[in-house]
C-alpha cells in the first residue's frame, strides 16, 4: 500500500484526495482501499522520511488547508529498490499448499474437493480477467499505461491457464491412486 501511494507521488506531487481518485484509477480491483488508508500511508511515508509536505502549495482554502506531498530523493531510491526487489510467492498458491498439506494421510476425497475449489477459484478470476479491460487514451502516457495493463493481463491469463494445467495433474494423480473420476473443465473443452 505504502509503496503505491509513494509510486503516484513519485509521478506527480500531490494533495491526498488527488493520490486517492489516481490510486483508485490504478489500483482498483488490485488494491482496494478507502481515502482514509491513503493518509494512513501519507503519515507512514512521513514518518520514514519518504516524502515531505510542499510549503505553499496547499491547493486549499484558508479553511480547510490541502496540503501537497512530494518525493524525497531517499523516498526515490527506496521506491526503485523495492521495485527491483525479488517477488514474493503468490498468496493464492500459498493458500493452496496450505490446505492440501492439511488434509489427512488416504483422505482423497477431501483433496479432491481442494482441487475443486481451487479450480473454480481459477476460472472465476479468468471470467473477471475478460471483463476487465481498461479503456485507453491516446496520449502516450496512455499507450505506455494500455501496454503494462495488457502485459499485467498477459502474465495473469498464463498463471491461470497454469494452474489449469495443475489441476488436470492433481485429478489424474487422485485418479491412479482410486479416487472415482471427475471431469474438469480443460477435459470438457
């Protein structure tokens, strides 16, 4: 979260409620938060000197004050590291080995419906991966935005079809052992 709201920032020093609208545009569906977990993060970011107050350019009235957050150079730096740092596994697939190593030694049946599940996940988050095209500009902030929106649903679309993949594996795996047959969805297409 913290690292989000320091990337929109970085791009462009602004008052909260600007950072909220842009984090929403950005991050919706990825990162859903409200206005008040920007501040939270804005208080963070301040405290460990990542970013600072613009004096002067509080956009507000004398009333209700907007104050302007910047970048520092530290708050720069600390961004690129993290954005180069190792990935971390995918919770999902964490849960997953999760519950799997869960289930009782011989309990097949209950594996199954792990695999069931699992899969079912897989193919709700590829029907919501279909409706989620973002619409594009034609600036070339937009194109480069249309380009990592159609690289970030490329890299989703081949983990799904992944862990599809697995799931026909784990079927067939309970089936040698003689777990009755199921059908899934890769089979039937």
């Amino acid at each position: 979260m913290n690292a989000a709201v320091l990337a929109l920032v970085i791009e462009k020093p602004s008052y909260g409620y600007e950072v909220w609208q842009r984090f929403e545009g950005r991050f919706a569906g990825v990162i859903d938060v409200g206005a008040s977990r920007i501040y939270q993060a804005f208080d963070s970011l301040l405290e460990e000197g990542l970013i600072e107050q613009v004096a002067g350019a509080d956009g507000g009235s004398r009333r209700q004050p907007r104050p302007c957050y910047r970048a520092t150079a530290d708050g720069t730096s600390t961004h690129r590291v993290w954005l180069a740092e190792e990935l971390r596994g995918d919770p999902t697939r964490l849960e997953l080995n999760r519950r799997l190593l869960a289930v009782g030694p011989g309990d097949t049946p209950t594996l199954l419906q792990v695999v069931d599940r699992y899969e079912q996940a897989c193919l709700d988050e590829m029907a919501a991966l279909h409706t989620d095209a973002r619409p594009t500009t034609g600036s070339a902030g937009g194109a480069l935005s249309a380009m990592r929106d159609r690289l970030l649903a490329e890299e989703r679309r081949l983990v799904l079809e992944a862990r599809m993949k697995w799931v026909l594996f784990a079927r067939r795996q309970l089936e040698a052992v003689g777990t009755p047959p199921r059908r899934s969805s890769l089979e039937s297409s």
